[in-house]
C-alpha cells in the first residue's frame, strides 16, 4: 500500500488525541467536583501515568514507524489495533 506516512501519523494522532480530550476533560471534571468526590493518590498516579505514556507511545510510534516506506495493510492495522486499545484504555480508567 502505497501511502505517506503523513496520513497515518495524522491518523493515529487523532485516535491519541480523542483519548487525551477524554482523560482530561474526566480530570477537569474531577477538580471541578473536588468535595463531593473521595480521592485517591494512586487514582492520581495512575492518571499522570496514563497522560506521560500516551505521550510516550505516540512518540515510540512516531520514531519507529516513520522510516518505513512501504505499509503493508497488517502493519497499518496492528496500529490501528493499538491506538484503539490505548483509547479503550482510557475509556475505561476514566
């Protein structure tokens, strides 16, 4: 498959940025409804975490993947299939 890594990059960005809009908006809502909710301190590691290895997966990706100049459809899925799982996972934690 003949496709820039440009548009695949863009792609899974979106997939990672979706992810970190839900996490922050939860956190946000969170510290807006700070005496009604009990807090935990490892419910705020695991959030900063989360936050530090979606940046951390996107960059590994980012390095790994862009010198790869011909995409096969399994590559672009296996991707997909992780960017997807990340975002479940914060779907899920928040």
């Amino acid at each position: 498959m003949e496709v820039s890594f440009s548009y695949i990059a863009t792609f899974i960005s979106l997939i990672y940025g979706l992810a970190l809009a839900h996490a922050l908006s939860c956190i946000a809502e969170y510290i807006q409804n700070w005496s009604k909710i009990k807090h935990y301190w490892v419910w705020w590691v695991w959030a900063i975490f989360l936050l530090l290895l979606s940046v951390a997966f996107w960059w590994t990706i980012y390095g790994f993947w862009n010198k790869v100049e011909l995409w096969t459809i399994n590559d672009f899925a296996f991707l997909t299939l992780q960017s997807s799982l990340f975002y479940l996972t914060f779907y899920v934690f928040f």
